[in-house]
C-alpha cells in the first residue's frame, strides 16, 4: 500500500502555493505528525512442527495426516474443529499431483492403484490434458488417493499441510492450488479430482486401519509400515476405503469437486459460512 508523503519543515525559500501560516506558534512550526502506517499482519504459527521432526511414513499419507492431527489435539495452539483431513481422489481412483517428492522436475506424479504397485509405461502416452499436448507423468508412483491437512486459518488464507510434497510446510494454500493441484478443468475427464473433507476431531475418533492394502498377494509389504501401532478404532479395524470412497453417501465428511474446493477455501472466500457438520 502506498504511503502518503510526508509533511516537509519549511526551508526558508518562498512557497507560492503554500497558505499563510496562522501563528508563530512551535506547534505550527513543527512538522506534521507522520501518517499512521498500516500494521503488518501477524505471522501465521505453523500448528506442528517442521517436516523433518514430524512423524512420517513414505507411502502411508492417511496415518501421517492422522499423526498430525493427533499432535494439534494435544497442543491447544489452534482450536482442533479449524483442521480438516482432506482425501484427494476420484471414482477411477488415478490422480494427478505436482510438485511431489515422487516427481520429476515439473512433471505431475499420477497416484493410481496404490495396492498393486505395478509398472505401467503405457501411462506415459495417456492424454493427460484435453488441449492435445502430452504430458508425461511418472510411472514410479501410481497410487489411487492422497492425504493433506487443511487449516481454515482465522486469518486472511487458509493453509495446507502435505509431508510428500516440495513445497513450504506448511503451504499457503492458494500456492498450493496454483501449484500443486492446477486447473482440474484442463485435464481429460478420467483425471479429474474429488475431495472428501472430514473434520479432523472426527477423523480422530473413526480412522482405522490394519495396513493390509500396502501388502502384496503373498502377504509381504510394498513398503515398511510405520513403526508404531496399527491405528483402529472400538469399532473398526480397517476403513480406509470409505475414506478413499468419493461416494457421498459412504462414510463421513463432505464430497465434492477439486474445484468447489478451491473455490470455498481460496483466498477471495467469504468464510462466514458455517463448516458444522463437515
């Protein structure tokens, strides 16, 4: 924002368009007062701490989310109803992210088929975007859905909290979505993405999982578990597909369009609505 000039103390020239003075005063003969500056806003506080002193497991982006909201629940920074887990997938379950640590340079990492690992070249002549170029995409991380936390901040933008991608932790998130998710309309229809946002003290209480979809046919792992304990719940064990599920009418939280989602929480949002419920 622009400041306005200051007063100047006379130099003792002639000022022709300058009005006569209305005493001798020291009050008149004193330069103006400054013109009050606007205040900064304060620094956003990151609710966890930075990326290499959280819990993190490659591959396993439901239990990091999951460990995340754990930590702001017992910190008492942030009020726990402002965070939200935040499943990014479709009904084909193959989406596109940028700016992942699975990526390479600018190239989008396509999470497909998380279960079956397997190796897909063909991937790399999929048509990726409806305007006739051909994005490569990368064959080595072909999951199905991906896990972030989101911060619906009392401040002036919301933030996004993701373990696996190259951007600042936490990310604000219109940079996110510029940079990150991009413009989901661009892409062929088989790519475009769903969100299912589930409030993340009730994440908390109905997340469960045995970590049965990272093994393979015969019983091995595709990649190391977490250390710590299997994540269950008094009445579950496993769910994670009715998180993964862009069916509204199976589990809990919202669902709706990568671009709804944007829209909502983006920074020229008006955040008065009410997120009960969610």
């Amino acid at each position: 924002m622009a400041v306005p000039p200051r007063g100047r103390v006379s130099s003792g020239k002639a000022q022709p368009a300058a009005p006569a003075a209305p005493s001798t005063s020291c009050a008149a003969l004193a330069p103006p007062p400054r013109p009050a500056m606007a205040r900064p806003a304060a620094a956003y506080e990151a609710a966890v701490p930075p990326r290499p002193a959280c819990a993190y497991t490659s591959c396993y982006c439901e239990e990091n989310v999951w460990k995340l909201c754990d930590y702001i629940r017992s910190q008492h920074q942030y009020p726990l109803e402002e965070f939200y887990a935040v499943f990014i997938s479709n009904d084909r379950r193959m989406i596109p992210l940028w700016k992942q640590k699975s990526g390479h340079g600018d190239e989008p990492v396509v999470w497909e088929q998380r279960t079956l690992q397997f190796s897909c070249p063909s991937l790399n002549e999929r048509r990726l975007q409806r305007n006739g170029e051909i994005t490569k995409v990368s064959s080595k991380a072909q999951w199905d859905y991906h896990v972030i936390l989101l911060h619906v901040s009392s401040g002036k933008q919301n933030f996004i909290y993701d373990l696996d991608t190259v951007l600042p932790f936490p990310c604000p998130f219109d940079v996110y979505s510029v940079e990150a998710f991009r413009l989901d309309d661009s892409l062929h229809p088989e790519f475009r993405r769903k969100i299912r946002m589930v409030r993340a003290d009730l994440y908390l209480k109905t997340f469960a999982s045995d970590r049965s979809h990272m093994k393979d046919a015969n019983g091995k792992w595709q990649k190391p578990p977490p250390s710590y304990p299997c994540i269950e719940t008094a009445d579950s064990k496993m769910n994670l597909d009715e998180f993964i599920s862009m069916n509204p009418k199976v589990g809990c939280g919202s669902v709706f369009p990568l671009p709804d989602f944007v829209h909502r929480f983006g920074r020229q949002t008006d955040y008065s609505y009410s997120l009960e419920g969610q």
